[in-house]
DNA sequence: ACGAAAATCACCCATTCGTATGACGACTTG
DNA sequence: CAAGTCGTCATACGAATGGGTGATTTTCGT
C-alpha cells in the first residue's frame, strides 16, 4: 500500500512536470483535465482490479460432498429371490463374522434355527459357503 | 460497465465546468490537477473494488467429489501386522468365497498349506472364522 | 554364503458348517 | 376352513474349518 502511494505520488509529479512544460499551451485546459482523469481512473481501477485478484486467491472453500450413501436393500431382488426378513436378517450377522451360535446367542433363537435359515438363505443366494453368500449379499444389494 | 461509463463522462464534465469558471484563476494548475488525479484514481480505485467484491462471489466454487476410489492395500497396516504377501493373497480369495480345497487348487497347493496359511492370517487378524477375517480384512482396507 | 523369513506340506483333533428331513404353531389368504 | 408361508426347533451325518505341532524347501538380504 505504501509502495503504491508513494509510487502514485511520483508519477503524478512527473506528469505534472512534463504536461506544465510542453502541453499547457497547445492544449486547452480541458484535454489536459480530461486526460489525466483518465489516466488515473484507468491506474485506480487497475489497483483496484490487482488487490481484488488478490483477494480472489484468498477466499476459502467449504464444500462437502456425500461420500457414502444411506444404503437402501434392493427390495426387488429380495422379493424376487423371495428371501425372507428373518433370512435376510440372519445375512447381515453372517457378514459381520458371527458364527450361528453367536447369531442364535443375538437373536435369542437356537442354532439349529440359525442353521435352517441360513441354510434355506444359502440355497435362495445360490451360495454353499457363508462367506460366498455375504458376498452375493453384497452383490444383490442386499447388505451394505 | 456501460452506466459506469457514461456516469463517469458526465461527471468529467460536471468537475470540468465548475473548476474552470471557479477555481482556474484562485489556484495554480498543480493543485487542479492533482485534485483531479485524486478525485479519478479514488474512483477507479472504488470501481476496481467494487467489481473485485463480485469477482470474489464467483470464487466461491469447490469440488471435492470422492465417491470411489481405486483403493490400495494399506501396506503400513500390513508390515504392521507382518502379514506375508502370500497370506494377504489368500485372504482376497477366502473374501471371494472361495473354500480352502478351492484356493488350493487356483494357487496349485495343497488344501494344508492353504490351512496353515489362513490359520496364520487369523492370528494376525485377530479373527477365529473366515467371514470374520474378510470383515476385518476391510476394515483394516487390506481387501477392497 | 549364511541365516532369517517365507512358503510348503502333513497329521491330528475338536469345532463349526451345510444339508436333509421332519415337525409344530402362528398368521395370512382364498 | 384349508392351504400356504414363516419362524421355530430337533436330529443326524458328512464336509469344511480352525488350531496345534513339526518338518522341509525356497527365497532373500546382508
């Protein structure tokens, strides 16, 4: 800020200096006025426009965009395997690891329970191991 | 920019009238013109500013789109857990549920080796069932 | 070239899993 | 009401899995 003012304040000395010795009598006043308005407006507007891009640079940014989403289970595709909700239900405890007795322990049935679920679930999915069926589960949408 | 222009003129005209008819004679031309220069540098400088403030509008833009990413081992958390390139290989295959005979014959191995292997890997993956190792394989972002 | 780490394989044993079969009660629907 | 679906449970058996131990061979870094 500084530089410039001081830079500015020459620049008008000197202009001053060049136009009293050479021009202030083949032009009239007012081409003289008019022109150094000019000039300065044209210098004042450039100033204006360098510390605004100045500023341009300085804003900040603050967006968030969705990295995961909600999850939904495809419906369709449990209607048209005709899973049921207890089978299904019994896929996201197999997907977390849990073994069927665990998965009996949470859901306060047998494990021979767990066993036939899983079982009728395996041949529903097309799967004969577990840990195929998760991943047809999350194929089809059916667990995040 | 065009109003600005024309505001700008008349206004020129404006200034240029009343010095001339009273301020010619009371002061000495330096003084005019650097009243002008003044006068025409502040209003460029405001005009510059103003437009900057709009400019600095525009800015406001961000994008940070990540919603799949072409995912990498996390070879930190893999030294970090010894686990062997082998191991980790064996891991990918039991996520694809695939059972141990199976991997043993995609890696031409026998079904013990791919035993010994996995039992490994379980140790290290803190996990006592395979579903189990896969869950925690992702989460570790050892699998994708 | 030596030694450590990795990979390979085998055997054993207990547990878990997958599958089949049958059965019973609650609920829905025609 | 009869039929169908769903959830529940049991038993039984073979396959798969997990865990442990021991051993040999490759591979690789210093």
């Amino acid at each position: 800020m500084l530089l410039y003012g001081s830079l500015g304040g020459v620049l008008i000395a000197l202009l001053k200096y060049i136009e009293y010795q050479h021009f202030v009598r083949a032009y009239p006043a007012e081409i003289y006025g008019g022109a150094l308005a000019l000039i300065f407006a044209a210098l004042g507007l450039w100033f204006g426009l360098r510390s605004a891009k100045a500023k341009e640079v300085v804003v900040l940014k603050e967006v968030r965009v969705r990295h995961d989403e909600p999850f939904v289970v495809d419906v369709a595709k449990l209607e048209e395997l005709a899973i049921t909700p207890r089978e299904l239900e019994i896929l996201g405890l197999i997907a977390e690891g849990l073994s069927n007795r665990e998965i009996g322990e949470r859901l306060f049935v047998s494990e021979n329970t767990v066993k036939t679920h899983s079982s009728r679930l395996f041949q529903k999915l097309g799967a004969s191991r577990r840990t195929q069926a998760v991943q047809r589960g999350k194929e089809l949408e059916l667990i995040p």
